[in-house]
C-alpha cells in the first residue's frame, strides 16, 4: 500500500511552518505508524531532504513521548492507543494522511512535529508528590489500602503524561492531566496529609502555564491513550473547592519547647 | 594496567554492609552543601539518587537527553520488582533472595554486592509504598505478589503490568519535589557527550542541548553516571529507541574500565520479527509464564498448521520436559536456547520459522478468562495490536529478543569506577547480575543503588576531596574535551558521506546478532570483529547527516550513539572470545554439556546446557582503553572470590 502524507515541517521555533506533501514508499500494512515515517525519512535522507522530526521512544505505549495528530485526531484514528501503537492496517492504500504536532501554547513547537511538553513536569514540581523522606518509610504492609481505592488510583496513575488531553482541548486545558495526578495521590491513604495543598498548588501552577478553562466536552477523554475518566476531574473539581474553604493551615504562635 | 580494587568490606557476608556503613566517614550537614554532584540519567536509579542526595543537602544537577525525567526507560519495565519481604510465608528471605540471584547469575557476580541488594530490597517497597506507589494489593488491602523465573517463591511486588511506570512515577515525585525545593536542578533535553577527567578525577561532563544546539561544560566534585544498559548495540531489542551506551562508552575512552561486556540478555518472550522495517521488539512479560504454557509441536511437519489442528499429544512442552521442576518459569537464559534449539530443529512456527507458542488455553480453562483478563489484559491487548491476532482464542507467538545487559562499567562495592569521582548506578554497571539476571531484579537493583547504596557510599570519596576545590571549567581539560566534541559535530555535519545513521545501525545489529548472539563460536566471534572493523571505517569516510548543528537534530543524535555502539561490540566480540567457557547468557558452543558428562548421567543437567570453567573463568573482565585507538583494549581481571557460596553448578532440574 500507498499513502499521501501531508506533514507539517517547521525549523524552530521561531521560524513560520508549512505543511509539504509527500508520497510514502511501498508500505507493509503490520508496520506501525511511526515504522512508515521511519521509512519514509530513510527516503527523504537518501534524497539529500532532512527527515522529519518527530518524537518517539518506548514504542510500546508507555513512555507518553510519541504525540502526532493524525487527520485532526491526537494518537490517530484508534481509542485507547498512542501513536506509537497506531498500525498502518488502520488505513487504506491511496488515503491521504494530514500529520501534524501537538498544538497548545503551553507546548511550544520545537521543529517540525516535535513540541516542548516541560510545562507538565512544573506543574508536578509545585506539588505532585507524597513527602517522604528515603528511608523514613514504615513497613509497606503497615498501611493498609482497600483494593478497591487501590484499583481506582491505579487507573488514575496508568496516564503517561503524553498531553494529547491536552491537544485535543479547544481550551488547550490539562485538567484531565492533572486530574489523574492528583486522584491517584488523593485516593491512597499516603496521600491525605497533603492532599488539599497539593491539588491547590498544581491547579494554580496549571492556571500560570497557560492552561486554559474545562469546559466539560470530553473531547480529552475520547483521545487520552490510556482511557483516564473524566470522573477523575469531577474528583479534582471537589477537592479543589475543599482546598479554597480550607485555605492556608493556620500557624500556631511560638516555637517548640526548645 | 588499571588498578581495581573492588573495596569489599571485611566481616562475615551478612555483615558486611553494616559494618560499612557504620566505619565509612560522615559528611557534617553544613559541608554537603558545598559539594556539587552532577547525576546523569533520571531512570529508577538516577532520580532515586538525585533525590536522595537532595534530600541529604547536596547541590545536585540532573541531566537527562529526554524532555522529561518521566520518560526514562525504566518507565517500560512491565512485571515487577522482587523484594525478600517473605508477606506470602513461602520461605523466603534475604539469604534466599541473595542465593537464588547469585545462582541466577551463574556465580559470576559479586558475592558481597549481591548480598547488599537483596537486604536493601526490602527498604525499597517500604519507601514506594509511602510514596503512593499503586502496587497490586489483595482484598484485606495488604501487597500482593507474583512468581517470576529462576525462584521457587512468590516475591515479586507488581503494579498491573506497568510496574516499571509506577515505581518511576515515584521516584520521580520524589526528584519533582526536590526540584521544587531548590535542591536539584534539572536538565532535560541535555546530553552529555564526553567526561571531563582532572588529575585522574572524574570532575566535569561536556553537555549538548538539543534544542539549541549549544554545548555546555559543566564541573562537579563527583560525577554519577546512572544512563542505562547497551542493549541496542543490537539495533533490535526490547530497549527504548532512545537508550545508548554513550556516556558510559566516552567515560570508557577517559580511562574508566568496562566491564563484562558480552553479558546480554535475550529475553523468551517477545513479540517475534515481522518484516524488514521493523524498529523494535516488545516484550511480552516473563510474569505471562506464570500461566503460560510454552510449546512447539513434536514433529517438524506440524510447524506450518494452526495450532488448534495439532492435537495435545502432538505437543511438546519442552520446557516442562527438560526442566521439571522450574518448568515454565526456568531462568531467561535457559528458555531463550531452548527456544532456539527447538527452532533450530525445525520445529520453530510462524511464517519465519522463528518463533514458539506461550498458550494460555489451560489456565483460561481452570481460571475463567475474567481473571486471566485481569492479571494480563493490557499485554493481551498489547499484542492485539502489534499483531492483529487474540490471544485468549489462540496461543501468542513468541520468540527471544535482547532485552537487558548486565555487563557495564566497572564499580568497586562503593559503585565508584577505577577512576575516582566517577560513580555508576543501574544497568549502567556491570555488579550484580553476573552472566544472566532473574526477572524482576533489574528494578530492584537501581533503587537500591539509587535510594540506599551511592547515598551512603559516595561520603568514602567526598570526604576526602577539599569543599571548594572544584576546578573551574575554563582550564585545558574541559577546553579538550569541548573540543573532541565539536570536531565529531562538525566532522558529521560537514556532509561528505552518503549512509544514514539508521543504515549503519541495522548492518551493525544484524552482524552482532549473527557472530555476538545467541550462541558464539570463536570462528564466528573472529569474524565479527573484523566486519566490525571494516563497517567502521566505512563509518568515518561515508556518514551522513543532514540539517544543522545549530537546531534540533535527531540525525545528529543517533549518529554520535551509532558511532559509539559500532566501538562497542567490537569489544563485546572480544570479550565473548577471551571467554572461553559458557556462563549464564553467554553462550560458548565449545562449551556445553554433552552426554559424556556426568552431570547429565545424574540428572543435574540437560545435555547442552552452559558449561563454565570455574578453574581458569571465575574472574570479572575488565577492559581498559589502550593508550591509542589503534591498539588493542587491556584485560585487566578481578578474581570472583566467594566466601560464602559454593560456585555449583546451576540446576533447574
Ligand atoms: C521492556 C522492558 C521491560 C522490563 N521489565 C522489567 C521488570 O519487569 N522488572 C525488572 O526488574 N526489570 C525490567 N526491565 C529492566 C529494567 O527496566 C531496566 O534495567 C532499568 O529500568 C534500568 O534503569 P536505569 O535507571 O539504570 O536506566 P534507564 O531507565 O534506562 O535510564 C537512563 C537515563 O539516562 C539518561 N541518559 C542516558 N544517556 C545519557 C546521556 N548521554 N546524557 C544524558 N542523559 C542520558 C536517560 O535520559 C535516562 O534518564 C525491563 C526492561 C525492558 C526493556
Ligand atoms: S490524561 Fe491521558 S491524554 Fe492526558 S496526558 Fe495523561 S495519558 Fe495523555
Ligand atoms: S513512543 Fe513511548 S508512548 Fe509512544
């Protein structure tokens, strides 16, 4: 089989994008997606044109790095997969393919499809984690977790921050992302003490990178390669409002005993 | 000749790190601040560590060549991590844990090291569960556990079959909150591409950073290298696309020693190869055969029918038969050639003749396919999608692929290299594997280095360097480095040659596949290194790579990995010469058991089983960089010396 490619190619940054048309080379329909750019950049290098970048590594739907909107879907045609596990027998000889990279202010192009998604490692910064300190931990077995909060953070934690909730948003809002995040931490007895505070801070911290409102369309849900619920964000939209009636613990006056 | 001390602690085994622990010199809280420590690699060892030393009041800088610490190939582990917990009252315990690996291992690890790992590991699910780790738990809310291969008790910990993305989700909170606190700067997108050595001390990386292309000097008062295995020196494996021996090999060509480098390890259970454009293998997890049986027909003439039209007697469960008392779930190794043997027979099915049933039709059958379902569904799935074909209705085809290396750098029992300041964590090291690692212990080992080993080992060296006496990165060392590493840039860019990196990285893969493989030969081994040679020198004259230096560049990444993993296996073929004797994962056909032997008259072995030689063998290899590229690397030996165990000789039977 044959297809078209239509590929954005962008050198930086700075510089104005374009998409350029490509014929692929005769392709197997058991490859997968990013095995035809593969190809089609081994065609490009031999020509003497500069391949497309595109970003990839685990190949195996984990790694959250693969991110390509392919004819206007992120992750392709396929629910609950990346792109990376998108297979070229999901189309048909002589389709036309548009391919283009994640767009969201929050993630700046960086060339061609590739884009900047470091605006989620910040907001995990200001505040996605359980302190604790290596080797202060009490035996694993001494903290009970009922298997079925268990099981609902496991769902929650299986997203792999790729950030197609986010490109597929209108608002380009991560609330799914964070969502999952912080219902993950909220859900396991470990992550009570600072569980107002912590969906407080990542929720600000999302606002001030530039992600927009959620206005409840699900469309991030529909793309999200991991099937992460949108339950999750009525969960963080809860304990958000406890955190604003909490506000800031009040600090008691004076010192230890000394 | 390198001088290798390998620093084991005195005292009884089960002492040892107490002990250590307990004489090593302590750094006071006000002084840590002084001392700067740059970790490459944010996998489970490095954001361990880079959190742990945060934590401890260490400035510390992370640099990994992702966009992310999340994205480290540790985030791919599927199965689980064993830890000696004994929560199932099966028997286990830290002797056991220690002896199995060991065993495992085929008694070329370090006994003392091993030991340390398998007392630590038990720290390490107390301190992921603390953090929120997500592991499968049973109805009272308490930890569940799994069987893995080359153990007789149930003490891997798991998290469905993405245990790997948890624990780093975790050890990555831990480095996010320390990165929020001030205590860690992190740089993404950063590669480090040379070591900078002052006066015999490691004290400074060269970094490129990909988006803009600017190269970077950065200096330290100790360098912590934790960047991974080398696997893809075989082009396909089970590794990330991203992962390269890179750092660890321009650390080699400083003067640190690399160690074992034939050790890899083929893992059974992978998805087998469908056509030429194939990028990488995905593993189906060794946790499958807990349930899955595996089996070819008896007969050659049966490998072309569906197997539902090969009646059970005609089915050989060959694994069950040669090895029946580990069965299914014999060591890696051991399945990985037993599958080829049955190939190699002509038994092998699929269209390529390379591949082997892992049927799961009985367990279906006595379980119900709900609870088969929850335990594997996403591998099911998994496969579904790279193959189009439903394993609940008919049996997964599988075959061996590379999937891990225990060889690496040289480490003494602090994880430090021969050369000072230079320390290396996880699969990046060569310590406590040997010649084959048991499932499940690869994350175990890089959270016990990264959490609780290096934490407490690297004060033994900074204790003795002076607080601010960190060389400045203007002085001609950094300056040379930098250097070196401009030239390739511009050598590689200059664009005379015509073979895209990609094409040199297949030949290289297909090559060392065939004469560094499975099974090794010295005429195929000799044969190896000399293609070897000539693909790279056709490397020098005929690479090309398009764009610019100046902009991202993938072409130009993959070229400087390429490069350097051409350098490697032209060494893992003369390590896997110089070895004549069959351990674990390196396989020697000169040396294997034939039906002469007695231990195959008592039933200890099958014939062609791995034979070592214990008399002339039992020493770690380390190889050192010769004084100019057109020499011959140095074997320098550490002797294996085991206090405790007797090397036997390994039985799954
Ligand atoms: C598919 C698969 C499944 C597995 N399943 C299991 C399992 O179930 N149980 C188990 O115990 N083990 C398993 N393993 C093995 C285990 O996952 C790895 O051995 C382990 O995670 C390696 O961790 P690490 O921290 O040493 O390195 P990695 O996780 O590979 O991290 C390397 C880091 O180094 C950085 N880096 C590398 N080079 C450079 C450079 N030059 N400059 C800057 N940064 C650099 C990278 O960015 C990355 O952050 C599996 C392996 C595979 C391939
Ligand atoms: S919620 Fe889903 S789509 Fe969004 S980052 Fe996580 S895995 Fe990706
Ligand atoms: S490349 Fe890792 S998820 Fe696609």
């Amino acid at each position: 089989m044959k297809v078209t490619l239509k590929v954005w190619r962008q050198k930086n940054a700075k510089a104005a994008g374009e998409f350029k048309t490509y014929t692929s080379p005769e392709l197997n329909p058991n490859m997968s997606f990013l095995e035809m750019l593969d190809v089609l950049n081994e065609e490009l290098s031999n020509r003497g044109e500069e391949p497309v970048a595109f970003d990839h590594d685990c190949r195996e739907g984990i790694c959250g790095t693969c991110a390509l909107v392919i004819n206007g879907t992120p992750h392709g045609p396929h629910k609950g997969v990346t792109t990376c596990q998108t297979y070229m027998r999901s189309f048909k000889d002589g389709d036309q393919l548009i391919i283009e990279p994640w767009r969201a202010g929050p993630f700046p192009i960086i060339k061609d499809l590739v884009c900047d998604r470091k605006s989620f490692d910040r907001i995990q910064q200001a505040g996605g984690f359980i302190t604790v300190r290596t080797g202060s931990a009490p035996d694993a077995n001494s903290i009970p977790v009922p298997k079925g909060n268990s099981d609902l953070a496991m769902d929650a934690a299986q997203c792999i921050g790729c950030g197609a909730c986010v490109a597929a948003c209108k608002n380009a809002s991560a609330m799914l992302f964070v969502a999952a995040k912080v219902s993950h931490l909220g859900l396991m007895p470990q992550g009570q003490p600072e569980r107002y505070r912590r969906v407080k801070a990542m929720v600000e911290k999302m606002d001030t990178e530039g992600f927009g409102a959620c206005t409840v369309t699900g469309s991030c849900e529909a793309v999200c390669p991991k099937e992460i619920s949108l339950d999750f964000i009525a969960r963080l939209n809860r304990d958000y409002a406890v955190s604003l009636l909490k506000g800031e613990p009040k600090r008691l006056k004076g010192g230890g005993a000394g | 000749m390198a001088t290798l001390n390998s620093n084991i602690p005195s005292g009884p085994l089960s002492q040892k790190w107490e002990n250590h622990k307990f004489s090593s010199k302590l750094i006071n809280p006000a002084n840590k601040r002084k001392y700067k420590i740059i970790v490459v690699g944010a996998g489970l060892a490095g954001s361990s560590t880079s959190a742990t030393l945060a934590e401890l009041g260490y400035e510390v800088h992370n640099f990994v060549f992702h966009d992310s610490p999340r994205r480290a190939h540790s985030v791919a582990a599927q199965g689980g991590i064993n830890a000696a917990k004994n929560y199932q009252n099966d028997g286990d315990s830290v002797h056991r844990l220690f002896y199995d690996t060991i065993k495992g291992g085929d008694y070329r690890a370090r006994e003392a090291n091993v030991h340390r790992l398998a007392e630590v590991s038990v720290n390490i699910i107390d301190q992921c569960a603390a953090q929120g780790v997500p592991f499968a738990r049973e109805y009272g809310g308490l930890l569940d556990n799994r069987s893995f291969g080359g153990a007789q008790v149930s003490r891997t910990f798991y998290a469905r079959g993405q245990t790997g993305q948890q624990l780093l989700l975790g050890a990555y909170s831990a480095l996010n909150k320390m990165i929020g606190a001030g205590g860690v700067i992190s740089h993404t997108h950063s590669e480090m591409l040379d070591l900078v050595v002052v006066n015999g001390h490691a004290k400074g990386i060269i970094v490129r950073d990909l988006q803009t292309g600017g190269i970077h000097r950065h200096s330290a008062d100790a360098i912590v290298l934790a960047t991974g295995g080398y696997g893809n020196v075989f082009n396909l494996s089970t590794y990330a696309r991203g992962s390269n021996v890179t750092a660890s090999w321009r650390a080699y060509k400083r003067g640190a020693t690399f160690s074992n480098p034939c050790y890899t390890q083929i893992h059974p259970t992978c998805i087998p190869v469908s056509g030429e454009y194939q990028s990488k293998l995905t593993l189906m997890s060794e946790s499958l055969r807990n349930d899955g049986r595996i089996w070819v027909p008896k007969r050659k003439e049966d490998a072309k029918k569906a197997p539902a039209d090969i009646a059970e007697s005609d089915r050989d469960y060959y694994l069950e038969r040669m090895y029946s008392a580990f069965g299914n779930l014999a060591p890696r190794d051991v399945a990985s050639r037993a599958a080829k043997t049955v190939c190699d027979e002509g038994r092998g099915i699929g269209s390529t003749g390379l591949g082997v049933y892992l049927d799961f039709a009985e367990s279906i059958r006595r379980l119900g396919e709900d609870k088969v379902r929850e335990r594997y569904g996403n591998l099911f799935s998994m496969y579904h999608e790279i193959t189009n074909e439903n394993a609940y209705t008919s049996p997964m085809r599988i075959y061996p692929a590379v999937h891990y290396t225990m060889g690496g750098l040289w480490v003494d029992y602090n994880l430090m290299s021969n050369l000072p300041g230079l320390f290396v964590l996880g699969e990046a090291n060569f310590s406590d594997h040997g010649a084959n690692r048991l499932g499940a212990s690869a994350l175990m080992q890089g959270l016990s280095d990264g959490y609780f080993v290096l934490p407490n080992t690297i004060a033994t060296y900074l204790s003795t360097v002076k607080t601010g006496g960190r060389p400045g990165t203007e002085i001609g060392e950094f300056k040379e480095a930098e250097e070196n590493v401009q030239g390739f840039i511009r050598r590689a860019t200059s664009g005379k040659g015509s073979r895209t990196p990609d094409s040199f990285h297949k030949q290289l893969g297909k090559l060392m596949w065939e004469h560094c493989g499975m099974a090794r030969n010295k005429a195929g081994l000799e044969k190896g290194i000399s293609l070897i040679s000539d693909l790279r020198e056709e490397y020098r004259t005929n690479l090309r790579v398009l764009g610019d230096a100046e902009n991202w560049n993938q072409q130009l990444e993959k070229a400087a990995r390429v490069g350097d993993f051409i350098e490697l296996g032209e060494l893992m073929c003369r390590d896997a010469l110089m070895r004549e004797e069959s351990c674990g994962g390196h396989f020697r056909e000169e040396y294997q058991y034939t039906a002469a032997d007695s231990e195959v008259q008592q039933g200890i072995v099958n014939v062609g089983d791995v034979k070592r030689r214990d008399d002339q063998f039992a020493f770690v290899a380390a190889w050192e960089f010769p004084e100019s590229a057109d020499k011959a690397p140095i074997l320098n030996k550490e002797p294996l010396v085991y206090e405790e165990v007797k090397m036997g000789t390994r039985s799954y039977k």
